[in-house]
C-alpha cells in the first residue's frame, strides 16, 4: 500500500524523505512526492513512476529546508500520475498532506468542498483531506485536523503541514498503521518502521483515534479528541529485512494476517450507510443494462481462476444469471459463445497476466461488456475493462497469492448482491442479512489465524507425504482448488483436488495407507454425500482431516481422524474462511520442507508471456 515518511530535526529533509521513502519501495507504488518548508515556502515536489524520476527532479531543483513529508502511492482513487500523486495541498497551497487509507465518504466532501469554492486538481480522496484541514483553520493546526477528521469516514493515517506553523508536523492515524519515531533533536513519522529505521530505534505506535504532534525537541501525544495520553516507547530490535515484513518471517505470513483489514478495505465505501444495500458507484451500467445480461463469463487464471470458481456460485445463486467459468488461456481457443448480452469478468490481481488481457480482448471485439476485478488501479486490464471493482488488498509480495484471493472473494459476493438488488432476485432484508455476516468475517478470520499452532501441527505431519487430495462438493470444491493449489506451489507436495463424489470413478485407485486427504465440508445440504465419499478413502486406509463450518463438527467428527472448525457464517460466504486454514497449511508444509516460501521455484508473481 502507499508509504508514510515525515522529518522534523535541523538535517536537510529531501535526502531522509527519499532514503526513508527508498526503505518503502518494497511493497510497491506507483507515484512519489514530497513536500519540504523551504524558505520559499511550502513547496512540493512529484512524479509519476518509480523514485529515480522524483530524484531526477530534485537534482535540478532541490528543496533546501529541514521540516518534510513524503509519500510513495499505490493508486486506489485515480490512476497513476502526477497529479493524484501525494503531498496534495489546498488551493492556498499553504497545507499539504500526506494519507494512506481510504476516505469513504470523500465524494460526498468534495461536493461540499466544491460548493465552498474549492477546486480541485486531482482525482484522489487524499486533496478532500487538505481542503477540509485548510476551511477548518483558525490558527492552530491541531485543531483544525481534530475538526477536519470528524467529518471523515474510513481508514486514514496522516501527516500535515501548514505553512503557518512550520515548526509542527501533525500525525493522525485510524485505521491505518503509523509510527512516531523520537529521535534526538529530530523526530519522525513513517507508515512502517523501515521508513526510519536508519535514524532511530525508538518509537511510539499510534493507535485508532490518536494523534502526535512532533517539533524538533518534542513529541506530544494525544487523542483527535485533543486528550493528552502518554505511551511506552518501543524500542524495534528487529533488522531491516525483519522490518519490512513487519517482524513476521515470510511476506507470505503477513499476507495471510492482513485479510482481516483487506476484507474490510474491500468492503469500505461500498455498503450504504444503514447497512442493508451495496453501493457499487464504479459500476457504469445502468439497471437496464444489467436487466439485459443474458449470461456471464468468467475468466482469468491461477489463483483468480479459483475466485471466479466461488464467483459462478456466487452470481448463480444470487443472481440466477447462467455463468461459466474459464482459464484464460483456454477461452480465446474453445471459440466461445461471446454475444453483446454477456457480459465478461476478468479477474486478475496484477491485472497485467497476458492470458487475461488476451481473453478481455477477445471479449470486447465479441462486443461484450467487460467486469474487471483486480488489486492494482491503473493496470492494462482495469484500463481496458468497461467497469472495474479495485480489490483493496494492497500490494501483495509473496508469489503465493492469498489476500489478493479472499478480497477478489469479497468484491465477486458485492458484485452478486449488487446484481440481486437491481435484477430483484433477492429482498432488502435478505441483502442486508448477507452484509451483516459480511461486516463479522474480519474478526472471524483472526479467530482462524488464532489457531495458527494447530495447523502447524497438521501441516508439519503432511510435510512427509509425497502425494495428497482435497476433496469437496460445490462452493467446497472450488476451495478444494485453491488449497491444493496453495500447497503444490510452495511445498511442491503432489495434491490433487477432487469434486469428492467423481473420487470412485478412478482417483480412488491411488489412496493407500496413511495418505492425507482433506475435506472441506461446510454446505449442510451436501455434507451427508460427502461423508459417504470420506467413509470411501478412510475404508482404504486415508487419514482425513476435516475443515468444516460451526455445528457440524458433531456429525462429521465421527467420520474423520482431524477437525478444524471455521466459525459459522452463511453458506455463500464459508469460502472466505475455508480457505483460511488451507493457506495456513500451505504456508507451514512449505516451512518445514525448507522452501523459499515466498519466492517458490520456477513460479513468477505476474505472468505477462502467454
Ligand atoms: C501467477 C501467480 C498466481 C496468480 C496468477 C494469475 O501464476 O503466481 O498467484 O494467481 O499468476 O495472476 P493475476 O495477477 O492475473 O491474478
């Protein structure tokens, strides 16, 4: 996501701004800039593409002054440029403002903001923030971002400069990590501890609702209710590698215990107010358009491949529109039936996979309409689409796709529940039912990744098999897919997914004694026939583990050697849970085996050769 890095001190702030912004690169952006009190002024500098061209910019021109805050973006609102880039300032260019999260009601702010007569130059939710903060000063910058954060809704960490007061540095953090970093006659701010990790050990860790405002000597900690608070300092011990994957060992890790907040960041802005309808504003069709689609297709590869397999039960069951669901490289080739009633979903958390963009192509010279569902705004696959839901996830590092998965899981059940309510398949109340269990699986995955040292144990006993099968029927056999996919890429174990009743019609052949099978099971009107299917493997000796839904564990715990149990939500949404305990799996099985988990041999992040 995007980076943080702020300096108060007497050293020149462009040369820690960019180190400190150099130290974020990692978890990837798209756009830079800083802003530095130089005796000019407030005066900002940006630019599209990688750090190198902001440096090419500051050599000619450099900012002499020792007050700076700095940003690395990874588009969210807006594409890629110099104009959405951040520090954004007010039209008085006298306050500037770095953000990372995501204002949800930022439409609503700048129609306000524009009615007051402010204009704006970018199309980002970040500029609203810096008009807000410029109408609600009167002369003291604390209270005016106090003021100014009370009309927003959403997740925001901030840095803010004025350049009335240009011995303070303001910072205000919800729902978006930022540190304090105290120094000796100088002090810092950073999304992530790498950011200043060169320049200090010490720090302070904001929580929700809490603010700092740093000067040279000091640091004064409070909250945006203005409430003065006083914290331990953290004293980080950890390296900078360690640093990066915010003290987790692999990327992959971190991925996995970042869904909670990619589930929500998927979700934010995107329900209405009361909770009971989805608000897809990116969605430019119209009621009648929807209305005329007469089927769906499906496309994309790997991992989103699997999310397009939840999405067809999804969009069925939600929607009653027919889907088909294809690996890209297949669909150009099989001729398919692409008519100007169909629309197509692409989906691809890079949105760059050469496969993907082949078959939207295909798709939009059928004269379809094309759905993009991907994590990176911006990308050839969100420009060429006709409508794009932005995943939310965040850049993801590890090649093992996790985060980018259960987010793609997210937007297909708002995409689903957003055809319901215009095509009327489904009520309001039924709508808002599916929302409400949608708002508790946040806590629900963290109940799962609770359980972490369990399935260490379960994956640390598959860790010595050569072979092994996940068997499932319906939405679980999608999930199936995926968890046999997870595991063959980073532990490089054969596994093999199975609809669980085609078993006996050859598959059987190769269960023998002590091979692992797992099951997942959480729909109640099929876990009976999968039962019979796990009495086939057990009776020929498997050792069957049993991933199922809450109240289920009595009836399917007698058939099976292990249990997980995910807590209990709707049926529709169970995918975004089981998947949980199957990366986890994943993720140890490739440990104990030794294996780069986040770099897996011969496999690549983005795929751009078809
Ligand atoms: C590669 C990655 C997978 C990913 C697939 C599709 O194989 O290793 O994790 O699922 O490409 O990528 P996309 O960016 O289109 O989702």
């Amino acid at each position: 996501m995007c980076g943080i890095v702020g300096y108060i001190g007497n050293r020149e702030s462009q040369d820690i701004l960019i180190e400190g912004l150099k130290k974020l690169e990692y978890r990837g952006y798209d756009s830079a800039g800083i802003a530095v009190f130089t005796q000019e002024g407030l005066e900002v500098r940006k630019s599209i593409g990688r750090l190198a061209n902001l440096e090419g910019k500051l050599e000619g021109d450099p900012l002499h002054g020792s007050v700076g805050i700095g940003h690395t973006r990874w588009a969210t609102h807006g594409k890629p440029s110099d104009a959405n880039s951040h520090p954004h300032t007010d039209n008085s260019h006298k306050f500037s403002v770095v953000h990372n999260g995501i204002i949800e009601n930022y439409l609503e702010l700048k129609e306000e903001l524009i009615a007051k007569g402010r204009h704006f130059v970018s199309e980002t939710d970040t500029e609203v923030i810096s008009h807000l903060i410029a109408e609600e000063y009167d002369g003291d910058i604390v209270q005016a971002v106090q003021r100014a954060v009370k009309h927003m809704r959403g997740a925001y960490a901030l840095g803010v400069l004025t350049e009335y007061e240009p011995d303070r540095l303001v910072a205000v953090r919800f729902a978006s990590p930022l540190v304090i970093g105290v120094g000796k006659g100088e002090n810092f701010i950073g999304s992530d501890i790498p950011a200043i990790l060169e320049y200090t050990r010490d720090v302070y860790i904001l929580n929700d609702g809490e603010m700092a405002v740093l000067t040279t000597n000091a640091v004064e900690l409070m909250t945006i209710e203005g409430e003065v608070i006083s914290k331990e300092i953290f004293h980080v011990d950890w390296d900078l590698v360690t640093a990066e994957k915010a003290g987790f060992d692999h990327f992959m890790l971190k991925e996995i215990y970042e869904q909670p907040k990619a589930y929500r960041d998927t979700m934010m802005g995107r329900v209405s107010e009361d909770g009971r309808s989805v608000v897809l504003k990116e969605i430019g069709m119209t009621a009648e358009q929807i209305r005329g689609i007469r089927k769906v297709h499906i496309v994309a590869c790997g991992t989103a491949f699997h999310a397009g397999l939840v999405g067809k039960t999804v969009i069925e069951g939600l929607a009653r529109i027919p889907v088909e669901t294809d690996v890209a490289s297949e669909y150009r080739y099989r001729s398919p039936i692409i008519t100007p009633d169909t629309l197509v979903i692409v989906v691809s958390q890079s949105g760059e996979t050469a496969d993907t963009l082949a078959a939207l192509r295909e798709a939009k010279r059928n004269g379809a309409r094309v759905l993009a569902i991907t994590n990176v705004v911006g990308s050839s696959v969100a420009r060429e689409a006709d409508d794009v839901i932005i995943t939310q996830a965040g850049p993801e590092i590890a090649v093992a796709s996790t985060k980018a998965y259960t987010s793609q899981l997210i937007a297909f059940n708002l995409f689903g529940l957003y055809l319901a309510q215009v095509l009327g398949t489904r009520d309001e109340a039924f709508v808002a039912e599916v929302l409400e269990a949608m708002h508790k699986l946040p806590e629900q995955v963290e109940a799962i990744i609770e359980q972490a040292p369990v399935l260490k144990q379960v994956a640390d006993s598959i860790s010595t098999h050569n072979n092994l099968f996940f068997i499932g029927r319906g939405v679980d056999f999608a999930v199936a897919q995926e968890g046999s996919l997870k595991l063959k890429e980073i532990s490089y174990i054969h596994s093999e997914a199975y609809a669980a009743g085609e078993l006996k019609h050859g598959t059987l052949a190769l269960i023998e004694d002590g091979i692992p099978v797992i099951a997942v099971i959480t729909q109640k009107d099929l876990y009976e026939k999968t039962l019979s299917n796990i009495k086939e493997v057990k009776a020929r000796g498997a050792h069957v583990l049993g991933v199922v839904n809450a109240g289920m564990e009595e009836e399917v715990g007698k058939s099976v050697d292990e249990l997980f149990v995910i807590p209990k939500t709707l049926q529709l949404l169970s995918p975004t849970l089981s998947v949980i305990p199957l990366q986890l799996i994943s993720y140890y099985a490739s440990l104990a085996r030794g294996n780069d988990v986040d770099k897996p041999r011969n496999l690549a992040k983005s795929v751009t050769v078809e």
